[in-house]
C-alpha cells in the first residue's frame, strides 16, 4: 500500500466509524504500516473530520519523523497516547496493516 492509499484509507475509515458512532469526536486513533514507517492520527483530532494533515509519520519507535504533510505551525503535533501500543501491535503481528481502536460508547459502558 502506497502512502495515498494509506492516507485516504484512514480518513474513509475516520468517516465511516464516526457515522457508525463508533469514534465520537476526538475519541480513539487510528495508524497504518507504510513500507518503513507508520502513519498515525495526530492526538485530538476529530475522527469523523479528520484530514491527510491530520496523520503523523512515525517510526518503529514513535519517534515523530520530519514530513512534508505538517506545517511547521501546527497547533497539535503529537501522537496519541496509545502510541506504543500500535507499534507493540504491529511488532507481535507482522502481517497487520491498520490499527483502528475505537471507542464506541457501548463499547466502552461494557468494559467499565
């Protein structure tokens, strides 16, 4: 998968999820595995809105990489605080491609 792929796959996904009720507002992240690298939402962003801009370019890390999608006066460039856990996602499962955790509200009642 090429990064316009990826890119427009999360953001396809950000809208159907939200349309489901799955994603309320800022809530969850999303993150695809690029050749090298990873793709991830930035944290805050709105799911249901979210932009190609809106995804930061990491390595296995979460070591945020220079990119040329983010404008150097960005208001929020950082990545979600389950960073970590996509990454030890994508190490244990090398097939994955895409990390979708949401936080759908029955979901969320349920686990509580």
């Amino acid at each position: 998968m090429n990064r316009y792929q990826a890119e427009t796959g999360i953001v396809a996904a950000g809208a159907f999820f939200h349309s489901k009720g799955w994603v309320p507002a800022t809530s969850g992240n999303f993150s695809t595995r690029l050749t090298e690298n990873f793709l991830i939402t930035k944290s805050g962003v709105h799911k249901g809105t979210i932009h190609t801009s809106d995804l930061i370019l990491i390595d296995e890390k979460g070591t945020i990489l220079p990119d040329e999608n983010i404008h150097p006066g960005a208001v929020s460039v950082k990545t979600s605080a389950e960073t970590l856990l996509h990454l030890d996602i994508y190490t244990h499962f090398p097939e994955a491609k895409v990390v979708f955790h949401i936080h759908s509200p029955s979901g969320t009642v349920l686990s509580k």
